[in-house]
C-alpha cells in the first residue's frame, strides 16, 4: 500500500476510532463519506450470540461486512491472527472460541484503533489477546505461527493483495486456513458507473471479481478455495444508502442504479495451506 493512502485510511479509521471514543457511534470502515458501515449494520452481520458480553465501544467500531467466524472453525488452543482489527470486535469474539489455552492477536496499522481495542480488552479482561501495531502487507509474526487468519472488510483496502496474501501463506502453520470477510465484484459494469459507486460507498474501491480473487489465492499456494457472496449489494440497498445521505449525490453523475443492481457482494472466503 502506498504511503498516500496508508496515510488517508490511517487518518479515517482514527477518526472513527476517535468519534466512537466520544460516544458518537462509528463512521465508515473503508473510505470518507459512506462506507460497508452503512450497507451492512453489525447487528445484521452478527446474531446475537457472537455479541454477547461484548463492549459497546468494540460493536460501535465494527467496520465489516460478514463475519467470519461462522465459517472460521475455530478450536479450543488454537492461535489465529485477525488482520485490520480495529476496535478489536472480530478479536474478542475469537477469544471465546479458542479459549485460555489458545491466542488470538490483532493486527491494525492505526494508533487510535489499537487504543481502543486494547480498552475493549481490559473491559472485557480477557488474557489470551494480544493487539499488534503493522501492516496486513508485512505481518509482524514468525513463519508457520499461526492455525488460521481471518479478517473482515480489510483486504479490499490493500494495494498489493498478492503481498497480503502471501504474508498470509507465510505465517500460517501446514494445513492452516484462512476465513475471510471481504468486497468482490460479481459483474462487470461500465468503468464511470463503477467509480460513481466507489465515490458513495468507497470500500467498494478496490475489489476484485471472484475469478481475480481466486487466481491470486491460488498463485500464492493456498488450495480448496472457497468465494461464495452472501451479502448482495442490490439496487435497494443503494437506494436506501442515497436517501439516507443525500450529500453522496453532490457532484456525481445521476445512473440508473438498475446497472449497479447486484454488482458487488460481502463474500465469505476459505482456503487452506497445504499440509507437509
């Protein structure tokens, strides 16, 4: 990721962080102005049970768009590492599942997010976590360290997602998986209707078809690929992100959102490393 838009997500998450720090709620997880955020409420992503006894200010911050841990798998000691953890939500959830005997770290890139999870931390008292300051591109753990990553509507935001991925690779463990919440593109549409829908919910910015996602993955070595959408982005759901912020419209070309209807989706994305 260049330093330009490192420095533009760090300054955006940090406000986010710093608004839900104020008790005025959490912004957009992925860009200025709109967000996966508003397409996708926490308490639609996640059932109740994965929330319980969480801290307000951890739901507050969630910036996803699914939830990975319904399909991560995670076991009783296992150590797994969530890349993007913001307030740290996806890290306190995995804690309950991997129990006293297992780890779970958190890596985010932004100071305010990694104060704030580390507050949710102590609310919550738990001792099996652990909150890194770095990047997704360049992960801070050793070779072959880790049972399973997981992450949540963060990927889509890296320049260099073979980078990611490879880092991924490389500090999973043999036989190890990854349980990931992202963005794909699920059709082509014209270039200038794609960046109107970037400029309304920015954390489509960036994403990549499925078969791109897939061929990536697979370059790196990670096999039994899994991409399927769960969360269709439709024409109701961006018409409903429109009237609820009318200033989204300012400056942008009018298109028939008919066009846009189910262009991008919230996908759930498993894989596994190869035993040796």
């Amino acid at each position: 990721m260049s330093f330009e838009v490192r420095q533009k997500v760090k300054e955006h998450y940090g406000n986010i962080a710093a608004k839900v720090n104020q008790n005025q709620g959490a912004g957009c997880g992925c860009g200025s102005g709109s967000c996966c955020e508003i397409l996708d409420d926490p308490m639609s992503i996640y059932d109740a049970e994965y929330l319980k006894n969480l801290p307000k200010a951890a739901i507050q911050a969630s910036l996803g768009c699914a939830n990975p841990l319904v399909f991560a798998e995670l076991k009783e000691g296992e150590t797994i590492i969530d890349l993007g953890s913001g307030g740290g939500i996806d890290v306190l959830m995995a804690a309950k599942y991997v129990g006293p005997a297992g780890k779970v770290f958190g890596l985010d890139m932004t100071d305010e997010m990694l104060a704030l999870a580390n507050r949710n931390k102590e609310r919550m008292g738990v001792t099996n976590v652990e909150f890194l300051k770095g990047y997704i591109e360049e992960i801070p753990l050793p070779d072959k360290s880790m049972d399973a990553v997981i992450s949540n509507c963060v990927i889509n935001l890296s320049e260099d997602k073979a980078r990611v991925f490879a880092e991924i690779y490389r500090v999973l463990k043999p036989g190890g998986r990854v349980a990931i919440a992202d963005i794909v593109t699920l059709k082509a549409i014209p270039e200038r209707y794609r960046k109107q829908a970037e400029m309304w919910v920015s954390c489509l910015a960036g994403t990549l078809t499925v078969d791109k996602y897939q061929a990536i993955m697979t370059k790196v070595g990670f096999q039994k690929i899994e991409i399927t959408p769960v969360h269709i982005y439709t024409k109701s759901v961006m018409e409903s992100l429109l009237e609820e912020n009318p200033q989204l419209r300012q400056g942008g070309e009018t298109i028939d959102l008919a066009v846009i209807d189910g262009a991008f989706a919230g996908a759930q994305i498993k894989a596994w490393k190869e035993g040796e």
